[in-house]
C-alpha cells in the first residue's frame, strides 16, 4: 500500500553523487542539484541509516473506498491509462 525509501547515508558515495550533479549543472542541465556541503559533513560525522514512507492519496482513497483498483480512484481521469 505504501512505497518505502532507504536513505543514502554513505559519506564518499553522497559527494561523489554531488559532484555529478555539479558537473551536469554546468553542462547545462537546469534540473541539477548544487552540493550541499553540510550534509556531506554531516553524512562524515555518522548519520544513522534512515529510510522513509509514504501513503498517496489515491492508495487512502482506494482503502477508504474499498476500491478493488487504484484506478478506480485516480483523481485526474485523463491520467488513466485506457
């Protein structure tokens, strides 16, 4: 029902991720992200592994509904898929 993420705690990997979005920024990619150098620091000093969860409202709506399909609930009917 829900879609669950795991964080990325490593340090050396996180920078190395940063440093690509720096390079495709100033290849002219406008949707590239800067490098957030504090949470690099603070990836160094040991962030605990975290992960995350999350219900959409369609999936609430099709519980709430006893829906037997997301589709039935999807609130953009011309997102649908026919």
């Amino acid at each position: 029902m829900t879609s669950v993420i795991h964080k990325l705690n490593d340090a050396e990997d996180q920078n190395e991720r940063f440093d690509a979005q720096v390079a495709a920024k100033e290849a002219g990619d406008d949707e590239a992200m800067f490098k957030d150098e504090d949470f690099v620091v603070a990836l160094e000093h040991g962030l605990p592994p975290t992960a995350g969860e999350g219900l959409g409202i369609d999936r609430l709506a099709m519980l709430y509904a006893n829906a037997p399909s997301i589709r039935d609930v999807i609130l953009f009917p011309a997102m649908r898929q026919k």
